[in-house]
C-alpha cells in the first residue's frame, strides 16, 4: 500500500527537480523563457532571483527523496515537505500565477493526502 503515497512523493519531488533544473541553469535559455513566458531581458535581468527560488526546489525535492527513502520513519518528514510544496503552492497562486495551484499544489496536496491515508 505505501507504493502509492511514495509513487505520488516521488513524481512531486520529480517536478521540483524539474523546476530547479529550470531555474538554476535554463532560466534565460530558451526551454527556462519559454517555461516562464519571459523574454530574454526579463530572463537576464532576474537570473539570480530565479536561481536562488531554483536553490529551494532542490531542496523540497531532497527532502521528499529523504523522506521516501526513509520508509515508514519518514513519513513526518514527507509530510513536512508535502505542506511546504503545497503552502508555496498557495501563495505562488495568489501573488504570480494561477497555474501554479495547479502545477505545484494540487499534485502536493493529492500526495499529502495519499501519505496521510497510507
């Protein structure tokens, strides 16, 4: 029954990873603009903001690794990160795009309910 919950955590780490892939290295090639709808300055001009946000992708998509990779103790610890994708899920919805609840917290929120009823 765990596979589930974890198939969930590691598909949302995968997107963080994706994001920080993104953020960190592609942010002013074309795959980073054309993923954000920037245009070559904008993408110049905000290249270290976005590789700082990249920074913390990583970091929520280690955590989640941490978390599946623990088994059962990690479960507090997938949770635990789980909010943390889905509360900067909610608020990148609110002050950047709408898409974002979509992208990044809906897919935590399903995968938090998942660990929960695992």
């Amino acid at each position: 029954m765990a596979q589930l919950p974890n198939g969930a955590v590691i598909l949302v780490a995968l997107l963080h990873l994706y994001f920080f892939v993104l953020e960190m290295f592609l942010w002013d090639k074309p795959a980073g603009r054309k993923a954000f709808g920037l245009t070559l300055e904008q993408a110049q001009t905000t290249k270290v903001l976005a590789a700082n946000q990249g920074l913390y992708n990583g970091f929520l998509a280690a955590g989640l690794l941490w978390g599946v990779w623990a088994g059962a103790s990690g479960n507090n610890i997938k949770v635990f990160f789980l909010s943390c994708v889905l509360i900067a899920g909610i608020y990148g919805a609110l002050t950047a795009s709408r898409k974002i609840l979509y992208v990044q917290a809906l897919p935590a929120a399903i995968a938090l309910l998942l660990v929960k009823l695992g």
